[in-house]
C-alpha cells in the first residue's frame, strides 16, 4: 500500500520497542493493538500463559507508551489508541488471565491519560466485544462485530478527542453494569 513503511515490533522484548521508536520518529498516533488470548484460567491454569499475557497487554502497551510519549511530545502531541475489551470490566474464567491483563491495560490507559496531558498527548481508550479477527475464529458470525467499522469509529472518536470508545452494544451493556456485584 503507498505511503506504509511496516515496522518489526515485538512489543515483549524492550529492544524492539526502541527499535521501532527509534525508527519511527515522526510518529503522531500510536496504536496499541497488539493482544493473544490464551484461554487460562488463573487459579489452575499454566502460569507462562498469565505471565505472557500480561506482558502483551499490559506490560507490552506500556513499554510502548514509554517509548512513543516522547517521539510524540517532540512531534507536538498527538495521541495513542488503546485496543481494550468489554473484558477489561467483564471478569469469567475462560478469560482470566485475558481479563486481568485487559483490565491492567485499561488502568495504564486511564493513568497515562493524565499523566501525558501536559506533554499535549492524548490517550483513547477502545473498548469491544467480539471482532471479526483470527482471535475470535471461533465465534458465530452474527456475534461478531467488523473491525473495519470499529476502526473508522476509533479514529473518529481520536480526532474528536474523546478519551472513551465503547464500540458496540455488548461493551455499552458491561460498562453500564459495573456498579453491579459481581
Ligand atoms: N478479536 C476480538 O474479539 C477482540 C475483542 C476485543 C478486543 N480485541 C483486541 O483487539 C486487538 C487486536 O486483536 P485481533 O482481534 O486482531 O487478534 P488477532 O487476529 O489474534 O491479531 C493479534 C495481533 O497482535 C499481534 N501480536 C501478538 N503478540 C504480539 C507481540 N508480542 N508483539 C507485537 N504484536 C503482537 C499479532 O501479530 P502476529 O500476527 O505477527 O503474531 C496480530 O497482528 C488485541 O489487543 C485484542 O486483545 C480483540
């Protein structure tokens, strides 16, 4: 595609999060989109497996933050895009160490929010239910929601300069129930 110059990014290894940092200097919205789901339960479940995914979503996001608030800051501000779930509030097992490592990453999003708004940087939250991805493979269809469409809201909703994305009606359902007892 014109005007796309791939990156090489693990975003578990430091290394390569400077890496692409230092490559793509002239960064102004940086999109943390990168997830697994390993299914794990947290109480009897593989232990590699929580510990990955906490350093994808939330460990990963991060070190990303870190590394882009100041590329970003030198570019005049700009803004990053979290790549949340209705999973960061709706806590069920075959989700666990999905669930506590989402919910983690929504913290760091709500955090580094304030903590970037005097650099000029802002910081959305994306939050969704079931996408139409390789993630999700093994979901009905009708379930599922087109990403196309979730990223043209996302966008939208960052140039708006909204801190908060509830992309469907099943993230609106979870967020609207959290007062709710577990
Ligand atoms: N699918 C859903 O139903 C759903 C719902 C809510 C939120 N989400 C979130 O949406 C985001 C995108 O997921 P998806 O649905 O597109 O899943 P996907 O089809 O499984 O794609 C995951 C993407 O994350 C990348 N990735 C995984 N580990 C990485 C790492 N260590 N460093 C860099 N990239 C890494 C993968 O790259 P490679 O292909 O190179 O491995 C792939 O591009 C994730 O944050 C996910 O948690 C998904």
């Amino acid at each position: 595609m014109p005007g796309v110059e791939p990156l090489r990014l693990d975003v578990t290894d430091p290394e390569s999060i400077a890496a692409a940092a230092s490559v793509a200097g002239d960064a102004t919205l940086v999109i943390n989109n990168a997830g697994i789901s390993t299914h794990t339960h947290l109480t009897d479940g593989d232990i590699g497996n929580i510990r990955l995914e906490m350093e994808t979503h939330f460990f990963g996001s991060l070190g990303v933050t870190r590394a882009f608030a100041p590329v970003l800051a030198a570019n005049g501000g700009g803004g990053f895009l979290n790549v949340l779930s209705l999973l960061s509030w709706l806590h069920v097992p075959d989700y666990g160490a999905y669930s506590a490592a989402k919910a983690a990453a929504w913290a760091m999003t709500n955090v580094a929010r304030l903590e970037l708004a005097p650099k000029g940087i802002q910081v959305t939250g994306l939050h969704v239910g079931y996408l139409d991805t390789d993630m999700a493979d093994y979901v009905a269809p009708a379930d599922k929601i087109d990403p196309a469409e979730v990223a043209a809201l996302a966008l939208d909703a960052v140039e708006a300069g909204l801190t908060e994305v509830l992309a469907d009606e099943r993230s609106r359902q979870v967020k609207q129930n959290l007062l709710a007892t577990p």
